[in-house]
C-alpha cells in the first residue's frame, strides 16, 4: 500500500519537492516546436501549387504553437513553484500529446501525402478526357 501511496504522491503531487532537471531540455522543445510551425506555415505559403500538401498540413502549425505554449507555461510554473501548474501528471500529459501529434505529422507526410497526392494527379488525368457539356448562354433582351 506504502508503494502505492508514493506512485501517486509522485504523480500528483501539486508542488512537487525535487528540483526539475530538464529546463534545457524542455526549453529546446519548445523552440523547435516553435520553428517546425513556422516551417510548415511558409512551405504552405510558398508552394501554393501543392494543394494536397495544404489540406493535410494546415492545422499543425497552429497545433505545435499550442504544445509549445503549454509546455512553456509549464516550465515557467515549475521553475517559480507555482502549485497545481508544475505538477509531473501535467507534464507527462503535455509531452504525451506532442509525441502525438509529431507521430501523426510524420504518418501524414510519409503514409496520407503520397497516397493522396497519386489519387489526386490520377483524378486530374481522368477530367482531362472526361466529356464536357457546355452550356449554351441565354440571349438577354
């Protein structure tokens, strides 16, 4: 039960006693988080042609700007021991979510962008021999 009873304590403890040794880390994390957001942002500026590229990329930059704020709000309240905030369940949550989300850009890019990418250039070849009905316009008086 003693063992039991620590797990927790450790786990949720609100102002959590031991000093955190992973600043430096968390906060080159965070930065790279930052930069991979705004990599992803310009690339989709720039290359407006790659319309496949910009509907399955669009919503991550806004994501990992949103990780890397929570982590820094983290950071900020275990370094001034601010109770609740700098608990370890909150980091362990917050790091969960971004090894998430780096999975799923990483199975887009490499899995849902060349499937999708090929179906797409195979759909433009079949419109281009696909018969068109055009119109007649209407005379106006």
């Amino acid at each position: 039960m003693n063992i039991l009873n620590n797990i927790v304590l450790y786990l949720f403890n609100p102002a959590p006693g031991r000093p955190f040794a992973y600043y430096y880390f968390v906060g080159v994390t965070i930065i790279l988080l930052l930069a991979l957001g705004i990599f992803i942002r310009i690339y989709i500026r720039k290359n407006k042609d790659d319309k496949i590229f910009k509907k399955l990329f669009k919503k991550y930059p806004s994501k990992l700007w949103t990780m890397s704020i929570a982590m820094a709000i983290y950071l900020l309240a275990r370094y001034n021991y601010i109770p609740f905030f700098s608990m370890r369940t909150l980091y362990y949550i917050i790091a969960g979510t971004t090894l998430y989300l780096i999975y799923d850009m990483v199975n887009s890019y490499l899995r849902k962008y060349p499937e999708t990418k090929k179906m797409h250039h195979e759909q433009i070849a079949q419109n281009k021999y696909k018969i068109t009905r055009k119109h007649k316009k209407k005379k106006t008086r």
